[in-house]
C-alpha cells in the first residue's frame, strides 16, 4: 500500500549526493511526500526537497518466529 520505496544504503558522502540526486529527480517525477524511516535524522544531512516526516516501526514476531531463521533465506550467502 505504500508504493515505491528507496532504501538509504549509507552515509558517506558519494552516497548521500547520489540520494539527493534521487530524491530531486522523483520529486520533479511527482513524489509528494516522503516518510523517512531511518535510524538518523536523514534531513540533517540529505536535502529533502518535498515534505517529510520521520516514521518510526517496531518489530514484532509472531508465535515463536525467531528472526534468524526468518532472514537465513535472505541472509544466506550465494552459491559460487
């Protein structure tokens, strides 16, 4: 239900210009609004040139899920 998601990846400086770039470019794409769901304050450091807002989430699993075995498909290391 929320559409498309871009994934900050880092904060080093090459890449924070480059999220600028993206956000600039889907801003004049027509995004309205963007929800920042990462651990910093990513507008202290990312020019945001629409509106935003920090979400925050929470975690919870269900029954007697473990979270490793959840990832270990994912996290798994490719074949060679």
């Amino acid at each position: 239900h929320l559409g498309p998601v871009l994934p900050a990846l880092g904060y080093g400086e090459a890449q924070v210009r480059e999220l600028e770039r993206t956000l600039a470019a889907a801003a004049q794409h027509g995004v309205e609004a963007v929800a920042v769901g990462t651990p910093i304050d990513l507008a202290s450091i990312v020019r945001i040139p629409v509106p935003h807002t920090r979400v925050r989430y929470e975690l919870r699993l269900a029954d007697d899920a473990v979270l490793d075995e959840i990832l270990e498909p994912v996290l798994a290391p490719l074949p060679h």
